[in-house]
C-alpha cells in the first residue's frame, strides 16, 4: 500500500498561492489529510519546484513496493516531454491530478502532454482530487 504522492512546481506555496483558484489548505494540510482518511496506507511526499526534482521522485516509482503515484505536476503538466518520458516509464499506474478544472481555464492549461501516458486524470476537486485518486489506488 506503498503510495508516492509528487508535487510540482509553486504546490509548495498553497495556501497562499492564488487561493480563490487553489484554495486555503496548505499541501502539508493536503498530506495530513490523505495520512488521516488512508491510515493503512503507506505515503511518501515529494514536492519540488525544478523537472529534475519530479524526476527524480517519478524515478523512486520503480521500486517494487510502490503501487501507483498520485502527480500534481503543476504547469510542467502543460509542456515537458521529459516529465511524460519518465511517467511513461514506470510500470505503476500514474494518477494525474490537479486542483482546478484546468479545462474551465486558459487555453493552454488545456493540453496535458502528461494525461496519455497516466492512468487517469482528475481535476477541478481541490484537495479531494488527491483523495480521488487515492481510493482508486488503494481499490485497485
Ligand atoms: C494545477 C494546474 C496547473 O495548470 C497549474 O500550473 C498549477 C496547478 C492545479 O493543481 O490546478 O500549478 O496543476
């Protein structure tokens, strides 16, 4: 039940991030939140403001005890190939998040070059959405 939750950039600043948009919760109260709802799985938060940190948290996915990935790339979600690349390279299934309902939004909010290579996305819920992709996870 080994889950890896990875945050992209400027989730760090939640809370006061632009919070008629994302909210008040601060992603340390999103985590709690998920640690409080899924006590019998096992979370481990990454958050990082530069490609190579997602990267590198994306990359801990190919350990056999991990059983999917919840990501919130942020604005990476919109252009990297290389966040895509490793995505696509682990064997986990990837559960794209987001926030907000990045299809009401600016036009280029609504390319996700991430979304092909994930399992799912889902968007628009706030925190929940986080919440949302645990359960699939951990029903899977
Ligand atoms: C976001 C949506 C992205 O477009 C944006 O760049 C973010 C946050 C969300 O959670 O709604 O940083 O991923």
């Amino acid at each position: 039940m080994h889950i890896l939750v990875i945050n992209g950039p400027n989730l760090d600043i939640l809370g006061k991030r632009e919070p008629e948009i994302y909210g008040s919760l601060s992603l340390w109260d999103i985590e709690n939140q998920l640690k409080n709802k899924f006590p019998n799985a096992k979370f481990e938060f990454y958050q990082s403001n530069s490609e190579s940190g997602v990267i590198d948290a994306l990359h801990k996915a190919m350990e056999s005890s991990v059983i999917g990935v919840i990501l919130n790339a942020g604005a990476f979600t919109h252009y990297s190939y290389a966040v895509r690349d490793a995505v696509a390279a682990i064997k986990a299934p990837v559960i794209e998040v987001h926030l907000s309902n990045t299809d009401a939004r600016e036009e280029f909010r609504k390319t996700s070059v991430i979304a092909p290579v994930c399992r799912g996305v889902i968007a628009g819920f706030g925190a929940r959405s986080y919440e949302l992709a645990a359960s699939y996870l951990l029903e899977e």
